[in-house]
C-alpha cells in the first residue's frame, strides 16, 4: 500500500481548532452559550469541565486557547505534581509581564490531592493563571471547596449516535490518510456501539480496523473486522467515581420496585464495568432485610448463600449466582417495616430519656439483687399457652409504644395477624 501509515493518532490528527469543526456539547458551544461567549467576547475565566470519557474536554481547551492567543500549558494530574504546577506559574509571571494570559490545563484534576490542589488556589485567584481542569468524576466529591469556588463547573454529556455520525464524516473526509483511501462499507451502528459515547475509541477503533483491512482494494469495516480489533465494548464505569454509585443506586431501586430486568441491566453494567462481585453480594445482604425483611424471610437466606458461594467461585461463573439472587429479590413481596422499627427504635433512643429497665425483667445472679427485686413477678412465656404471656417489656414510660408495623405483604401478613392476637389487649398491630 503507498500510503503511509501515520504516526500520530487519528483522534489527535483531526482534532478541531475551532468550534466549527467541534460536535456535541450544543449546552456549552451553542450560540449564546458560555464556551462560544467566552471565545467570541474574548473573557477567559477558570473553570472545570467534567464529563465522561472521549466527550470534547481536551479539544475545548485547546480551542479556547487558539482563539483568546493564551500561552498553554498542559498536564497530566496522574504524572505531574505541585513542581509541575509550580513551573507554570513561574511561567505565568513572565507572561503577566508581557500582558500574555496562561492557560493550565489539568487532565484528570480529580487526581490531584488536596495539597496538589491547595497549590492552585492563589494563582487562580489572582488571576496569575486561567486553570482549565478535566475530570470524570464529580467535582463535588473530588475538587476541594476552595478551588470549586474559583472556578466554575461545565457538564459535557455522553456524545449522541447524531455527534459520533458528525465526527466520522468529519474524520473520512478531513484526515488526509483516510480521504485517499476506498473506504467502501463501514458499520456505523456497530461502531457507534463499540465507542460507548466515546469519541476518542470512535476513532481509535476506527483507524485500527481500516489499517487491518487497509490490503484490500474496496475496505469493508464490517462487523467481524471491527469484533476483530476490540475484544469488549468500552463499558463507561470507574469504580471509584460517581457513576459508580449511579449505577449501584439504579440497581437497588430496581430490585425494590420488582424489576428484575432493569436489575439484571444494571448488574450487567456493574460487572461489564470490572466491579468487584462481593461488594455487589453484600449489598444484596443489605437489601434483603431492608427492602424485602419478613415479607419474604427467605430473602435474607438467598442472599448470604450468594455471598458466600461468590466468594468461593468467583468470575465469571459468580454472575450467574447473583443474577439468581438478583432475579428472586425482584421478584420477592416487599417490606421495610424491620428497617422502620429500628429506625423509629434508634430516634426514641437518641431523642429522649433513657429510662430505667423494669425490675421484673432485670437479672437476678446475686442474693442481693432478688432481695431488691430484681427479676420479681417476671413471667415465664413457654409456661403460658401459645408460649406467649400479657407482659410489659419496654420501660413503664414507654409502655405500650410500637416500633414495627408489619405489612399486609408476603410472609409478614401472617406475622402481622399473629401480633395482632397476642396483643389485642393494649390494641396494638391493628
């Protein structure tokens, strides 16, 4: 083949200089929207981007700094630190010298500790040095409060099948290796698929698939050659960040809403994502008694055999275990009232007088402590019919007061009527 292989990657090759050639984020580049402002009106200011992966972060930043003429300065928070940092800022001094504005721009600024970050406050403020950072994560949770009040926050969204369409027509007719070839087929909803949002992996998987191919007289990207160049889909999931708990949280509440195939779904994502098996198996514990309780006792039973059969089995046979503990959860009649109680207990406890424990149901090892009471008149139940004895067994205070109110649901419906019986003299679980 006579055309030569580039050295540099198609995503960088054909990276926009300006916002004509930029796809997605209408929110923030459409007209009087705050990136285009801030171009046009020529205002910079310090602000973080977070979005997922591959959604136009770099290439904002970039465009902002071709279009204000701002001296640009990249790093990465995973290799670079505070020297680093400080470096930039000696630079920037210089610049403010020569009334030239510096741009820092910090890849993935949720990495930087809280030092690193300290580090960036005065120059930001100053104005010394417009920080661009990127991150994934929340910057709620992973920018300290000082720097969030300095800079503000833009929200990229994952990239649409209508943006990656632009991008790809953008890349086959712009890039000067893939406008010379005869690209004939490319399956575009597969690859869209693949690219998981990600523009970046668009393009990557892309220029993979057409440099395997790239022999062949008419190139044909069908759905085999690109199966051939990635192994999986480009799941979008960090086990540490905020998706994380978008997704564990989308999970629970399908399983308490009785959708066992939404929960199937986000297990699905969970462990496509490389989330750790356990930590799905403990939650389903949890759940069991919170959600499902003695509406369906069985639940709970489920739920540690799982864990425990997770933990000796392991991948990828673990998967069908919990989709088993997953479907049965769903499916299971429903009840908080366990958690309730303890919840209703717990705010008596914390809220008001810690009263005395009534001397008849007091221990009594000691001569003494019978002679002062203790145990007096108590009231064996097993001694009584049905194993059940008219006794009070709160504080006298609280005499009387219910914390767990069963439902009509499952299993607990009986439990409910069994209480009911047993305590119809002081008219409780009515």
């Amino acid at each position: 083949m006579k055309n030569k292989t580039p050295n540099i990657p198609l995503a960088e090759r054909i990276r926009p200089k300006d916002l004509d050639g930029f796809y997605g984020q209408e929110n923030l580049v459409a007209a009087g929207k705050p990136i285009r402002l801030m171009i046009e009106t020529d205002t910079l200011s310090s602000f973080i981007l977070w979005g997922p992966p591959g959604s136009g972060k770099t290439t904002l930043a970039k465009i902002i700094a071709e279009k204000t003429k701002a001296d640009f300065y990249q790093i990465n928070a995973v290799s670079s630190g505070v020297k680093d940092v400080r470096r930039v800022i000696e630079i920037a001094e210089q610049n403010r010298k020569m009334n030239k504005r510096t741009i820092l721009f910090i890849d993935e600024i949720h990495r930087f500790n809280k030092a690193q970050q300290d580090a960036l406050l005065n120059s930001v403020e100053t104005g010394l040095i417009y920080l661009i950072g990127a991150t994934t994560e929340n910057p709620s949770f992973e920018v300290i409060p000082a720097l969030r009040s300095r800079a503000r926050v833009y929200i990229l969204k994952d990239l649409d099948k209508n943006d990656l369409q632009k991008i790809l027509e953008y890349a086959l007719s712009k890039d000067e290796f893939l406008s010379a070839l005869n690209i004939d087929f490319i399956d575009t909803d597969y690859l869209f698929y693949l690219s998981g949002g990600d523009a970046r992996t668009l393009l990557s998987v892309l220029e993979s698939a057409v440099l395997q191919e790239i022999e062949s007289e008419q190139i044909k990207i069908t759905k085999e050659v690109l199966e051939n160049v990635v192994q999986q889909k480009n799941v979008i999931y960090d086990k540490s960040g905020e998706e994380h708990y978008n997704i564990i949280s989308a999970f629970i509440k399908s399983i308490r809403g009785s959708d066992p195939d939404a929960a199937l779904y986000w297990l699905a994502r969970m462990l496509e994502g490389g989330e750790d098996p356990l930590f799905i198996a403990r939650r389903l514990v949890i759940l069991a008694s919170e959600d499902i309780g003695n509406a369906s006792p069985n639940g709970l039973v489920l739920a540690e055999a799982a864990f425990g059969a997770v933990h000796k089995i392991g991948m990828p046979e673990a998967r069908i275990i919990l989709a088993q503990c997953v479907t049965y959860l769903a499916a299971s009649p429903k009840s908080n009232a366990s958690y309730m109680g303890i919840k209703k207990a717990e705010q008596e406890v914390r809220n008001n007088s810690l009263y005395s424990v009534p001397l008849h149901l007091r221990n009594a090892p000691t001569k003494l402590m019978k002679d002062i009471g203790y145990g007096k008149d108590y009231k064996y139940a097993h001694n009584h019919e049905y194993g059940f004895v008219d006794e009070n067994y709160l504080p006298e205070e609280l005499e009387g007061k219910q914390f767990y109110f069963p439902t009509e649901n499952g299993q607990e419906k009986n439990i409910k009527e069994r209480l009911k019986f047993f305590w119809k003299n002081k008219k409780k679980y009515d």
